[in-house]
C-alpha cells in the first residue's frame, strides 16, 4: 500500500499522458485530417497534405512538452520531499 | 479450438523457456557470456544471453500452434520471424558491440516480415487501419506506412532500454501483453490473442530465473525479441493505440532518456549514471544535473530503495498501465 501511495504522482503523469493522446489523436483524425486550403489540383492535395502534418507535428510536439512538463514537475516534487523527510529504506 | 490452441500455444512456450533456460544459464557460463549484476554487492558475474530461452519458447509454442491447425498460417511466420530476426539483432550486438544508431536503424529490419506478409497477405494480414476510441478506424494511410517500420523498431528498442534492473524487463513486459491479450479477447482479435499466449507463456516460464536475485540477464537478445514481437502483435491484431498504453511505462523511460541524453546513446557511452548503488543492494536516483532522467531515476527521487523495492514500483506503474490498456479497449467496443 505504502509502494502504491508512493507512486501515485507518476501514475497521475501517465493517467495524464493517456488521456492527453487519445484527445489529440481524436483531434487530428475529426478535425485536422478534415482542412482543407481552397486550391484544386495536384497542388492543393500536396498543400493540404503538408498543412494537415504540419498542424498534427504541432499537436504532437506540444503533448510530448506537457508530458516532459508534468514528469520534471513531479520529479522536482519527489526530490523535494525526500531532501525534507529523509525516510526510511524499504 | 481457438481456446485450446490458446491454452496449448502458452503452456508449451512457458514450459519450453522454463526448461531451456537452465541449459542457456550453463551454455552462456561456459561460453564465458557474463556481465556484472552492479546494484550487488561484489558485483558477481551473472549469465547472460537468456533471452535465447524466450526465442525458445516462442519458437515452441509457434509450431504447436501450427500443428493443432494443421496449416501454416501466415500471422505465425510474421510474429516468428520477426522475432526471430529482433533477437539477433540483440545477439550481433551482444557480440560485436554496435552503437545506439546502429543497432536502432538494424531493428528497422525486423519489420520487414510484416510488410513482406502484407503483401504476400493482404486478406489475411490486414494493417494500416488502426482504431481509436470515439472514432473508430482512422484514416491514417500513407503516413501509417511511413510509420510501420517504427512500430516493430520503437517497442524492440523501448523493453531493451527499461531492462536494467533484475526481473524489470519480463514483469513489465508481462503486464503489457497481458493488457494485448484482455484487449484481444474484448475485441476478437483472435490471432493477437493466440500470439499473446505464446509470448507471454515465453515470459513467465524464463521470469523465475530472472527475478531478484538474478541467476541470468536477459541481454539485448531477449528484450528486443519481446519488445519486437509485442510491436508485431499490435499491428497485426490492429491494437496499435492498445499496444502504445500498454507499453506506457516502457515508452515513458524511453521518452525520458531521448529527451535527456539527447540522442541514441548506448548505456556505456552516457557518462554519468542516472542511479547510484549506495552498497547492500540500495539504489539511489543520481541527483546531479548531468545526470539522464530515467523512469527508475523518476521513480527514486523520492529516496533511496532496495532493488526489489523498485522492481515492485515498476511493477505497480505496469499494472496501472495494464488497467489503462483494458480501459481503451473497453472504451474502443462501446464508443
């Protein structure tokens, strides 16, 4: 019990982390897989193509930065804690 | 039938690494295959390559599936050789020390199997449709394509990265085919299942060995076969979204060490430690700045722990990751 609690905080980061991906790849596949630029022809599929992997990169990029955000967070709370309760070893 | 072929497929691989590692303990001792168990005190020279006995298994219980359906399906030469190939891979590396680009760009060449199987194929290997919860079947093509070689090379490479601690890679690895397996079974995915059996019976029957204390590592043979053949029964299975969330804690460490060291860098060439060993098998997370964050780095910044202690934090962060994997598989049938 006392290992579970001790692991809360970083299966909090991945509970995060989970629903965070499933809403960006819901994101990319109902709306972004859908823009489209008003120009026809072989350019406007080469243009559409390049903006949707463009805006769907971003949305990644952005998860992995929220996701190294929280685990820095947690770990600086972790390290924190143990500088001011040294406990015992397990 | 399928029930039976299941519960054949892993009760023969199980019993087939359980009784071969002991035989690759003595080959690998007489071979003069062994490495330094460093969180010991002594460091004693513990057997490696036991991995090969997880091949083992996975080969055993590949053809018993084979032989109950009298047919040769095409999923089982995929997940086979696949595997097969990922576990040399890990084998050439033990032996010849590639580097960190290497041998990553080398597992690319496990995935050939799965496009070659695709094609040869296509009704019975079906990829590049993967689902997601809430929508359903996305419509990731060309770019699923592109992507395919990293879904066998980033799983192989993410369980060969977390296997630093003793029983770390098959208790982790456990709990993510156990999550494949549950989402099979939800789904009907009836080929990821019977391949989950094999792999995981392969698991369970080397883990004892591989358990604190260790009595033999699993090297880069058996972990990039694993990490290859859970990325095959992802794709296969069309459990791709599954296979990511069961393979959280794994992926995370992964994630941590990239974004840390910066690069593709093999243990020996990152400098500074991200643990200390402070005596009596007490690991500590190395709080110096240069250090890399790792998930046991993560996890031992709240102090100092004996190693079967954060063997069972991994353990713990595994299983949540289990109950996720179930939860998106759920969420897959009902939404």
């Amino acid at each position: 019990m006392r290992a579970l609690k001790e692991m809360a905080d970083i299966i909090g980061v991945m509970l995060a982390v989970w629903g965070l991906m499933l809403l960006v790849l819901v994101v990319i596949e109902q709306f972004v897989v859908d823009l489209k630029l008003p120009i026809e022809g072989f350019m406007g599929a080469l243009l559409n193509n390049a903006l949707q992997l463009v805006i769907a990169g971003v949305l990644l990029v952005l998860w992995l930065w929220v996701w190294l955000l929280l685990t820095k967070r947690c770990r600086n709370r972790r390290l924190r804690s143990w500088s001011e309760s040294p406990q015992e070893l397990s | 039938m399928l029930l039976l072929k299941a519960a054949a497929a892993f009760v023969s691989s199980l019993a087939a690494s359980w009784l071969v590692t002991p035989k690759v303990i003595e080959y690998s001792r007489r071979k003069g295959y062994l490495g330094r168990d460093v969180h010991k005190p002594g460091q004693p020279l513990i057997p490696e390559m036991g991995g090969l006995s997880i091949l083992v298994g996975v080969a055993v219980g590949s053809v018993i599936c084979c032989l109950l359906a009298l047919n040769v399906e095409p999923w089982i030469v995929v997940f086979t050789c696949c595997t097969m190939i990922a576990g040399g891979i890990g084998a050439l590396d033990y032996l010849v020390t590639l580097t960190g680009v290497t041998k990553t760009a080398l597992t690319v060449i496990a995935c050939l199997p799965l496009i070659v199987g695709a094609v040869l194929w296509p009704k019975h290997i079906v990829i590049g449709r993967p689902e997601l919860p809430f929508i359903g079947t996305m419509r990731f093509t060309i770019i699923y394509w592109i992507l395919l070689p990293f879904a066998v090379a980033a799983p192989a490479n993410a369980v060969n990265m977390i296997d630093t601690f003793n029983g770390v890679m098959p208790i982790t690895s456990s709990f993510s085919v156990l999550g494949l397996l549950v989402a099979s079974l939800i789904l009907g995915r009836w080929e990821a299942l019977l391949m989950c059996c094999i792999l995981l019976g392969a698991l369970l029957g080397y883990m004892p060995y591989n358990l604190y204390p260790s009595k033999v590592f699993t090297s880069d043979v058996g972990s990039l076969a694993v990490g290859a053949a859970i990325g095959v029964i992802a794709v296969v299975g069309r459990l791709e979204i599954v296979g990511i969330v069961a393979l959280m804690p794994q992926i995370m460490n992964s994630f941590y060490i990239l974004s840390s060291v910066k690069g593709l860098l093999e243990r020996r060439q990152i400098r500074e430690r991200p643990t200390v060993v402070l005596g009596d098998n007490v690991v500590a997370a190395n709080r110096s700045e240069r250090a890399p964050l790792t998930l046991a780095n993560l996890i031992l910044s709240r102090g100092p722990l004996k190693e079967p202690e954060l063997v069972k934090r991994y353990a713990i962060l595994s299983f949540s990751s289990f109950i996720l994997s179930v939860v998106t598989a759920v969420l897959m049938v009902v939404t």
